[in-house]
C-alpha cells in the first residue's frame, strides 16, 4: 500500500476509509469476497445466526450443511475437517499425509503460498538452477532443520520436477500445488497438473491441492473441476467463510479417517474456533449463491478478467513497456517487466521504481490494489467498472512512461 488506510466500511464492489474517501476495492479480501462486501444472502445469514449465538463449540445444522457444499463441489471429498484458517488447512494436509504414507517430506513448488506455518514458508530459490533442490525460508525464524531436511523444492512448470518427484520417492509423503499460483497465474495448467497427478500414483506419494484461492473462484468446483484433476487432498479457506475466518481440509476418506482415531493412533488437527456457527453459516449462504449462480457468474468473471487483461496488454506491447499484467480469470497479477513469464523465476528482476509509482497513481485515481500486487475481479465488478479499471490502469501506466519509469 503506497500509503497507510483505515477502513470504516466496505459496500458491493467498494469500501470507504475512516476519512471519507471511497476506493473501487480491488483486493476483495484478498480473494475472500467473490460476491463482493456485505451481499445480501450473507449478511441475512449471519444476522439470523447472531440471535441464536456466535460461539456454541459443538457442531450444528450450518456445519454439516456446508461440509456437504464442499463434498458435493469437490470430487476428492469424502470427508471433511474444518479449520480456522487457509494456512492451518495446509499444515493439517501435510501432518495427515505424513501419518498416511509413514514418510516425511513435502515437496512445495517454487512461487506457490501455502500460507504462515514454518513448512508453508520454505521455497525454492529463484537464484538457483531449477531442480538443485536450493531452497530458502521467507523470513526469519524458520529453522533450517525444516528447509532442509522436510521440504523438497521443485520446479514450477517445469520437466525437471517430475524426475525429482520420481528420485525422491522413498522420501516424499506429498507434494502441494496450487493449481493456478497467485502471482503467476496461469490457466493453461491441464496437461501439468494431469503428469503430476499420474507421476504421483506411480511413485505412492499423495497429490494435495491447494485451494484455498481458486475453490469456487476459477470454478465452482475449483481447479478439480477446471482441470479435470482430482488430487488426495484438497485445502480451501477464503471464499467458502463468506469473508469469515475460515480453512477446510477435504479428501479420501481412508486418509481424512486418520482424524477421527483417538491419542496416538491419530492425527490432531482442533481449534477453539474450528466450525464456527457464524462462520458456517456465512459460508452456506455464499457456497449457496455461487451454487445457484454458477452457470452466469464464472463466464462473466473469465469475461470480464480477459477483457481487463487485453485492454492493459495491447496497449502496453502498443507503447513497447515492459509491463505484463497476468490473469486466471478472475485472478490477475502485475509484473514491472516484459512477457512472457511462465513462472516466478521469470518475473525477477521487476522494475520497482515504476511498480511504486504505478500503484499509488492507481490509489489516486481511487481504485485499491492490495499490498502483495494481486487482485480479484468479484461479481461485483460489473462490465462498465471493468471499464473504468482499464482506463485507469493505462493512464497510470502513461504517467509512468512520461516520468521515465517504463
């Protein structure tokens, strides 16, 4: 953020700061918010929860109902254990696959985000040669003993991955994948992702798919059902709470029963706050409305995030900036340098005089683009926003071009 921001309050594609302002929201939640702040299904369900309570520990009818969405979305689903948080489903994926196959290391591919648990924040280091197996920690505090002896870097998108995949077998209880990455995204992932979930049933080493951002975003039934991939375990948080706190760990039964076995036969995964009838019931009424929307909305994000996309490449290539602004649909991110970028190797080094420049020009001109460079169009967002964003986004990039930024 160019400049710091108090928000009082957020309405349909907006939000208003504590000074009045009002900001064209394009963070959405950082992805949580598909159908946009305060829609009226959620915030009816959640008012009708608060006067029976907000915090009742035992599960209740909202529960079981939104166990049953993610079952019905998801074709790995067989049983499903909730979370408070995207980042506690990923450590709950890794902890169960690791007690499943009896072996201990995880491989992460380069440029994914799993979230802030210590395993989450090992990766492979874009400096190195792809398939060293040079990994890094982002940010202090993560003991080496994690990133060296339980982590496999690999490759994204890339051959040498599946033969360390292969090499590592004995050793590796899972591999983790977002199946479109936040920062580099991508759609065009099938035959990827189908290799990876062939090469993981020859090798005995479960397939977990991380999507916490793309459930019910890039589809109804998340990357599964794009891609026609269907991994062990599948990690979802952000839109299934309705803007909640919220993660969700789905899978074979056979794997997710491991939950269910008492003291040390079992895996722990509990939380004070895990199933929280308010949060479920946000997330009943979202999955419900994307449910019933699904046939109209998921073409119109892919629509509209196309037509966003077009409008800043073709008049970036146009006016020769290096500039490439990458999309899944309704997932696209912003990089300060040249295409084609096919991973996150390729979007280093970035200009980050005019990436600076470039968002609070953005900010200016009242649209809000969160911290980390990546955005989400939101039912919301109709075609004539679209519109505006566009317009905005290519005279912010002139007015870098004119200052010698690009």
């Amino acid at each position: 953020m160019p400049v710091p921001l108090y928000v009082e309050s957020g309405n349909g594609a907006h939000m208003r700061d504590i000074d009045g302002n009002t900001y064209l929201d394009l963070a959405m939640g950082f992805g949580s918010l598909i159908l946009g702040h305060r829609p009226p299904e959620v915030l009816a369900a959640m008012r009708a929860q608060l006067e029976k309570g907000w915090h009742l520990i035992l599960p209740g009818e909202a529960q079981c109902e939104l166990a049953e969405l993610l079952v019905e979305a998801s074709p790995c689903a067989e049983t499903v254990v909730f979370q408070n948080s995207g980042t506690e489903a990923t450590m709950c994926a890794m902890r169960v696959a690791r007690a499943f196959t009896g072996k201990t290391r995880i491989g992460v591919f380069g440029g994914g985000y799993h979230g802030t648990h210590d395993y989450a924040l090992v990766q492979e280091d874009p400096k190195s040669t792809p398939g060293s197996l040079q990994a890094k920690t982002a940010g202090a505090g993560v003991p080496d003993i994690v990133r060296d002896t339980t982590m496999l870097a690999l490759p994204y998108r890339d051959p040498a991955a599946l033969e360390l995949i292969r090499k590592h077998r004995d050793e590796l209880a899972a591999i983790i994948i977002q199946p479109v990455q936040n920062t580099t995204p991508h759609l065009d992932n099938k035959v990827y992702l189908q290799s990876l979930r062939e090469l993981c049933d020859e090798c005995g080493v479960l397939l977990i798919f991380d999507e916490v951002v793309t459930g019910f975003r890039i589809a109804y039934g998340g990357g599964q059902e794009l891609y026609g991939v269907t991994p062990d375990l599948v990690a979802y948080g952000k839109i299934i709470g309705g803007g909640t706190a919220v993660g969700a760990l789905c899978g074979r039964r056979e794997i997710m029963d491991l939950f269910a076995r008492p003291g040390s036969r079992g895996v722990f995964a509990g939380g004070t706050f895990n199933g929280n009838p308010l949060t479920m019931a946000a997330g009943v009424a979202t999955l419900r409305a994307l449910r019933e929307r699904r046939r109209d909305l998921y073409p119109a994000l892919m629509r509209r995030g196309e037509r966003l996309a077009e409008a800043v490449r073709a008049h970036a290539e146009q006016n020769e900036m290096a500039v490439t602004l990458m999309h899944a649909a309704s997932i696209q991110c912003f990089h300060f340098k040249a295409g084609p970028i096919e991973s996150y190797r390729d979007a280093q080094p970035a200009n980050r005089a005019a990436e600076e420049a470039f968002y609070a020009l953005v900010l200016d001109r009242g649209i809000l683009l969160p911290s980390f460079h990546v955005y989400f169009l939101s039912a919301a967002h109709n075609d004539a926003v679209v519109e505006n964003v566009a317009a905005a986004f290519i005279e912010a990039l002139d007015d870098c071009r004119a200052d010698g930024l690009l």
